[in-house]
C-alpha cells in the first residue's frame, strides 16, 4: 500500500508540474493548432496530476473516497495514456522548437511511466488485495467498510394481533364469531 501512496504522490506532483510546463509552453508557440494541442494536453496532465494528488493525500489517511476513487483514476490513467501518447507523439514531431520538443516528450514519459505503469499497478493491486486495502483503511481511520454498499435496516416482524373476544351478554362466556345463540346458556346473541 505505501508503494502505492508514493507512486501517486510522485505521479500527481510530476503530472502537475508537466501539465503546468506544457501550458506555459503552449502560450509561447506560433501555430495556432499546435498551441492549442500543447495547452490542451497541458490542462489535461494538470487536471489528471491534482486529482492524483489528491487521491494520494486521501489514501495516507486511509479515506473510504479514496479507496474507491483509486480504481477509477487509474483506469483513467491508463486510458489516457493510450490517447495522450499518440497526441504527443504527433505534437513533437510537428513542432520545431527544441524546449517544446522536450516538454512534450516528458509529457509522452510521464503517460507511459505513471499513466500506463501506475495505473496499472493501481488496478491490479487494488482487484488482487481487496480486503488487505479496506483493513489497512480501517486501521488507519475509524471508518468502517461494509460488506454491501449500503447496509439495509433489519426487517422487524409483525406482532401477532389479538382477536376481539366475543362473550355472551347474558352469562359471559366466550363464544365464535358470527353465532347467533351462546353455547353455554342458549341465550340469543346480536349478530
């Protein structure tokens, strides 16, 4: 689990300090669509390092959210990686300064490093030690992991009713509902 925690803590500072990088770069380009591909990768790596980070602050802590967002970042991780590589890729042999060059090709390391590597580590990790993740959550924190999402309230059963008694008017014995004269004296009953 402390692997874990380092690599998206390495991966989210990393990530933000590219996507930071890449953006400033963007704005200093001269053709309109490879500024828009550096900044719009830059945002991207931005976005996808602080919610790394984030994510990474929440497992030292041990939070039930961060657990679960876990799986989730990393298979966006891996999903991006496939679809930022190619995009990088392309940008760094279309641009012809050498400082671009460079912060793109950081960028295609940083999605094949921490995006393929990690989230891959991340998932697999996570599907493999299920239950050693939620104990270590609940030993590091107070929060509790049930075993179902939501846990349903128990069921509490009916209290057994008690049927109206009908007695005789005449001598009070106890007589069957719908009878019309009581069994023990004969007296007529109002149905």
């Amino acid at each position: 689990m402390r692997i874990l925690i380092v690599l998206y803590w390495v991966a989210g500072l990393s990530g933000i300090m590219l996507g930071l990088l890449a953006v400033a770069q963007g704005f200093s380009e001269t053709f309109f669509d490879i500024q828009t591909l550096l900044i719009a990768q830059g945002m991207v790596l931005l976005g996808l390092g602080s919610v790394v980070f984030v994510v990474a602050i929440g497992l030292v802590s041990g939070a039930k959210w961060a657990i679960s967002m876990t799986k989730r970042i990393s298979a966006i991780l891996v999903a991006w990686a496939a679809i930022g590589t190619v995009l990088g890729v392309y940008t760094a042999y279309s641009v012809s300064a050498f400082d671009s060059t460079f912060v793109l090709y950081g960028m295609v390391g940083w999605l094949l490093i921490f995006g393929v590597g990690t989230g891959l580590i991340g998932l697999v990790y996570l599907q493999s030690h299920g239950p050693t993740v939620r104990s270590y959550s609940e030993y590091v924190t107070t929060e509790t992991f049930s075993p179902q999402p939501y846990a349903a309230e128990p069921k509490r059963l009916p209290s057994p009713t008690k049927r109206a008694v009908t007695r005789c008017l005449d001598c009070g014995a106890e007589i069957k509902p719908g009878t019309s004269y009581c069994p023990a004296c004969g007296a007529p009953q109002n149905v």
